[in-house]
C-alpha cells in the first residue's frame, strides 16, 4: 500500500521537474497533532515528529532518538531511517538535486536548518501528497470564563500591544492557534488530543483583531458577545488580505509562520522576526490557572489510581488495547473529562523500550506477569491537560531491573525536590535527572520534560528540561519529570509526573501536580537515602489526603500499602 502511494507521488516529479519530494509531520498550522496527517499517509509511520524525503530510488525518514525503532518497525521496508539529530538531511542527501516542497508546510527556518542551500527548493502550491481523507470538523469554537483562564483577553491583548509598542511595530501576525487559543480565551477542536482552534491572527497597534477562520465557527460567539470587535476574515482569503495589508513594520515569527505567508509580506513590509511574545506570556499560569490544574490532576488521580489497582488485581489476561479502554473508562467516569490528550502508549515487555509506541491490533501483545508494563497516558479536562507515566509489575522481577527502576526514581525526586533557589537552569535539572543512570553508565535518549499548556497542548514550548537548554526556571511554569531507561528487545521504564514551579517568599520549588503512586513492588529501597525515601512518604501521603474520598475501600487499601 505504502510503496503505491509513493509510487504515484514519483509520478508527478517530471511534471515538476523535481529529483524528490519532502513531506513534513505538520500541517499548515504546524500544530503537534496535525489532521490531515501527511507524513502517516507517505510511510506509516505515526510518531509526533518526522520528517521525510522521497527520491527516484530512495526514501528517506528522519526522526527523533525517541522514535528510531518505531520508525524502523512502521516504516523500515520503504524507508531508510536516520536519527535527524545525528544526521540532519543536508549531511544524508546528494547536494544539488532538486527538492519540491509545500511552502505552507514549511517555515524558512526550518528549511534552512534542514537543507541549508546544497540543494534547489521548488516552492510546489499543489499539494502533492493530497489524497488524504480527513475528518470533516464540525465542532464550533467556545469562549473560556475568567475563572476557568484566570485572565480576560482583554488583560491579555493589553500585554502585547505593550509589547508591539516597544518593538515600534505596527502589527502583529499570530500565525500558531494554540497563542490565539491562549489571547482571545478561545478553544475548539480542529485537532485530536487538543483543544486547539485553527485560526490566524493580525492585531493592530491601534487594537484591532482580524480573526481568519472558518467563519461558521466563531459566528455565533461573536453575535453573543464581540467586545474586543473582533473582524472576521474568511481563512480562503489571507493571502488576499496580506498583500493587501497596509502596515510600514509587522512583527512576524518565523519558526510559526508558513514560507508561503512570509514571502507575501517581505515583499512589501518591513519585518520584525522574533519569537511571538504570547510563548512566553502563556507559559507563565496565573493563580487560577494553577488552582484549576490541581483540580484536573485530582480528577486524573483518581482514574489512573483506580486503574492501577485494577490491572495490578485482575485475575484475567489482559492485552495492551484492553488496558487502553479500561484506563479511558476511569477517565470517562468524571463529567469534567473531555477525552485524550495523546494517543496512550500502552506497552508490555519489549513494546516498552519503543518511546511513543501505540498499541495497534497487529501489535497487541499480553500483559504478561513475567514483564514489566509502562503506561503513558493523559486527559483533557474542562479545566487543564493532564500527562502521567507509571511503570508496573504484575510479578516479582530481577534485582537488576528493580535497580534500574530506582535509579529512574531515585533521578525524579531529585528533580522534584531541587532547591530552584540554587539550580535555576532547565540543563542543571536534567543533569540531576541522569545523574544515578550515569553512574551505572545508563542514560535515555530525550529530554527529562516538557511544558504543559492549561487546557491547550500537552506539550507546549519554551518550557523544557533537557540537556544544553538553559532556560531560567520561573514561577508558574509547568512542566512534565520524565526519566527514563529503555533496553532494546527487553523492556522500557519511565517515571513521569506533572510539577508546576511555585514561590513561597523567597523560596522557589517545584510542587507535584500528578496525584499517582509509583509501584513499590519494583523499588529496591535499599538504594534509597532518608531523604528519598521520606519524599515518597510525604507524596503518598499527600495523593492519599487528596483522593481518597473517591476510592472504594480496597482501593484505599492497596494505596495505603505503596506507603
């Protein structure tokens, strides 16, 4: 199936007059998850990042240290996988050959970072990989309440014109959803696993907002209530309107902005390229945001618990996708939940050292006693994104996969317990994490955490930890602790929890958002100081005073003995 599509693509390269084509994971909103997803129709492969190459004779897929055996198992008959960290496409591919591209699917950065100019990019405005069938999207856009944001958008706006005044700029184009989701209190969902609007935005040093979408959706909010007199502008017609746009200077982000949009306006104004200021601004959760994350991690608490408990006393056999329904049905059983905010990787034995494994039914394996089990798993709810890992057994295991599981645990708290008076960089955290892995000469190939939008993406830039990103640590911040291990053909351990950054005073820490126990039957306590092993003391006390109202008493039972 796969080697017929690519086929056909081949087809349309002498019409071009191109040596090969790239296919991006993205679509045109450069959202996480996008739909349609074209990268998935070319080569199978379904990870969250990827980026390839078809040629005359060869294909080429390049991803992330996270999705290498993925893509090899999904893709590695058609394509030749690279690790694009190791080898950026430049460095793979033979120079001088010609390249079409959608330059709606692509920035200018992006492809500079990933061709540099050894090749000839031709800017191709039909898209080439079109025969996918996506969803007709239905559902309309609906506004958020001050004390579910925290903040109007009214307050919001103000801060960007600020910002748009300082920079003596005329305008602002807002080209990534989840910021205009964030500015205008607005949500939707034109994406799986986010409640993500497609729109676009230009806001005026003068205030004025033009909102391109598809006017059906947001019509009947603004009839409602439009006092920011919002313009609404068809999405067919941005192009129209940008070269018709009336500005001297326009601030622009390039890392979210399509090509295709900024070379209509480069030709005519003068922009401003830097990062849209709203990454920042969002990153930082106010007091009601936090106070309605804690909320969600509760709800989520008590599914992920509840399930736990379930899979570790189910008599039954029981299969990854049986895992998947069971989790989701706990889920459900709040009225505040909304659905997914990823695929759940539900992986047993081997399955887990695949990062981003799905479950599919060819995949669907037993969750067999002898192995260990990871579940990686999140909600959205009607008040903020929720992101949890946990690593079970069923059985007793091996002094040495016990120790490595606390070497990942022992790497979690110290993140969890740092003093962010004293270590105050994302890179620093990270090193905390790896430190005990290190030692034994272990490590795992991603970052140790991610950012976290309320109620957007559960992965949400500048926040990270990671290596060589030295991003300050500042209050309200939120954020995943994910380390991890993962043996090939074996098994794969992560330990994840939610942490926001909160400020007593003086005093800066980190606070656990995720309400979960961490399995004891694959802790060797013996590795654990004084200080750990209070920590963990004081978190099951803490998930206990915060949940255990909503468990059965058997429930309650087995929570009291993970003390």
């Amino acid at each position: 199936m796969i080697s017929t599509k690519i086929k056909k693509l081949r087809q349309k390269f002498s019409k071009y007059n191109i040596d090969g084509y790239i296919v991006p994971k993205n679509d045109e909103y450069f959202n996480e998850y996008s739909s349609p997803d074209r990268l998935k129709f070319i080569s199978d492969f379904d990870g969250s990042a990827g980026l390839a190459v078809i040629l005359f004779k060869k294909n080429y897929l390049f991803v992330d240290g996270r999705y290498t055996i993925q893509a090899k198992s999904q893709s590695g008959k058609n394509f030749n996988i690279i690790e694009i960290h190791k080898k950026l496409p430049w460095k793979v591919l033979k120079h001088r050959i010609k390249l079409g591209y959608n330059p709606y699917c692509f920035t200018s950065i992006g492809l500079k970072k990933y061709f540099k100019n050894y090749f000839t990019l031709i800017p191709i405005y039909t898209d080439l990989v079109r025969n996918i069938k996506s969803k007709k999207i239905t559902n309309k856009f609906f506004f958020l309440k001050n004390n579910i944001s925290g903040k109007s958008s009214r307050n919001k706006i103000k801060k960007v014109l600020n910002f748009l005044n300082k920079d003596k700029s005329d305008c602002i184009f807002i080209t990534a959803p989840e910021n205009i989701a964030w500015l205008l209190n607005i949500r939707g969902r034109d994406n799986p696993h986010s409640p993500i609007p497609n729109c676009r935005v230009i806001l005026k040093k003068n205030g004025k907002i033009y909102l391109f979408t598809k006017k059906t959706k947001i019509q009947h909010l603004l009839k409602k209530n439009n006092s920011l007199k919002i313009k609404l502008v068809d999405q067919n017609k941005i192009s129209i309107f940008l070269k018709n746009l009336n500005s001297k200077k326009i601030i622009l982000d390039k890392l979210s902005c399509s090509l295709a949009y900024e070379n209509l306006i480069k030709n005519k104004i003068d922009i401003s390229s830097q990062n849209d200021p709203i990454y920042k601004m969002k990153s930082i959760k106010n007091n009601i945001e936090i106070r309605n994350i804690i909320k969600s991690h509760i709800f989520d608490g008590v599914a992920v618990t509840k399930f736990l408990y379930w899979i570790k006393k189910c008599k039954k056999n029981i299969t990854e996708l049986a895992a998947v329904k069971k989790l989701e049905y706990f889920r459900k059983k709040n009225q505040n939940y909304l659905y997914p905010s990823f695929n759940t990787i539900s992986a047993s034995g081997s399955n887990g050292a695949i990062i981003h494994y799905r479950a599919t039914r060819s995949s669907n394996r037993l969750i067999k006693k002898k192995d260990i089990f990871l579940c990686d798993s999140g909600g959205q709810y009607k008040y903020g994104t929720t992101d949890i890992t946990r690593t079970m057994s069923l059985d007793k295991q091996t002094k040495k996969i016990k120790n490595i599981f606390t070497y990942v645990l022992k790497g979690h708290i110290a993140v969890a317990s740092a003093n962010l008076n004293k270590i105050k960089r994302a890179n620093l955290l990270d090193n905390l994490a790896r430190k005990f892995l290190n030692k034994k000469g272990l490590d795992y190939p991603h970052g140790t955490g991610h950012g976290v939008g309320f109620f957007l993406n559960v992965h949400e830039s500048p926040v990270a930890i990671s290596k060589g990103y030295k991003m300050k640590i500042k209050p309200g911040q939120v954020m995943s602790n994910e380390p991890g291990f993962y043996k090939k053909g074996a098994f794969g351990i992560r330990l994840e929890n939610m942490i926001y950054v909160k400020q007593l005073k003086n005093k800066i820490f980190f606070k656990n958002l995720t309400m979960v126990p961490f399995d004891k039957d694959l802790i060797n306590i013996d590795l654990l100081n004084y200080k750990e092993k209070n920590y963990l003391i004081n978190y099951n006390l803490e998930i206990y005073s915060n949940i255990q109202k909503y468990l059965t008493y058997k429930e309650k039972f087995w929570l009291l003995s993970q003390f």
